[in-house]
C-alpha cells in the first residue's frame, strides 16, 4: 500500500511541477483542496481556500512572465493510508520583463490528504533562510 501511495504522490508533483512550468492556473490550482492553508514565501502570511492561493499564483506569474526555472531536487515522501507528506528543493525563479534570470533555492513541504478517492494537497510550505542578524534573505544559497 505505502509503495503505491509513494508512486500517487511522485506522480502529483510532477503532474503539478509540469503544470507550474506550462503555467497553467486551472491545472496548478486543481491539485490543491478547497480548504487549503499555503505559507509562501512572498507577499503573505498565509493563504486559506484554492481562491487566495490562486489568485497568489496569477500574481507569480506575473512576475515571471518569461521561461521559468522550477526543478526539484531531494524529493522525499512519507506515504501512509490516507495522508502522505512531501519535502523537497526547489530551483525556481524565471525571466522578468527585462530579460534577466533570477533564480533562487526554496525549501518545500506539502500534506496530502486523500479526498473522495483522490489525492490532494491540504497544505503547501515554501520557505528561504534568511540572515538573523540582518533578516535579508540568503537566496544565494545551493544544495
């Protein structure tokens, strides 16, 4: 059992990792259930219901217009039943308006919870560390 549910959740991460890439906001935000709770790493404290997290989405992408960078790297699942979590690296950034690749190294944890037989992800974590001393970010960070 553990094995298939480990096989379901690789296989919604790419199919989310591939929608992210094409930037598909119908396809992005049918992973994720209704009650949702995402903590980003820009913009907002928290994101509760697929609607604010959606409209978190149409806003990033707007900031990477461009061919995006989104690999990930270190992926490790945890399968149960009926709930699983994931964590991984994240590679991600893209193209702005003027043409110059900014690209940085996010941390990533995500709950799944099967949902009317279908997996879907109950709560998405991005994250970067960041300097205490200063609080900037330390994007420059690699694996």
């Amino acid at each position: 059992m553990n094995t298939q549910v480990k096989t379901d959740i690789s296989t919604l991460i790419n199919d989310w990792q591939q929608a992210v890439v094409t930037k598909d906001i119908n396809r992005i935000v049918s992973f994720y259930a209704d009650d949702i709770v995402a903590f980003d790493a820009v913009s907002a404290l928290q994101f509760k219901g697929k609607a604010a997290y959606r409209a978190h989405w149409e806003e990033c992408m707007k900031v990477c217009p461009g061919p995006g960078i989104f690999d990930f790297h270190e992926l490790h699942i945890v399968p149960a039943s009926d709930s699983a979590f994931a964590h991984w690296l994240a590679h991600c950034g893209g193209a702005g308006p003027d043409g110059v690749v900014k690209a940085c190294w996010m941390r990533v944890t995500a709950g799944y919870q099967r949902i009317d037989g279908q997996w879907k992800v109950v709560h998405e974590h991005w994250s970067a560390p960041f300097d205490m001393q200063t609080g900037a970010g330390l994007f420059e960070l690699e694996p």
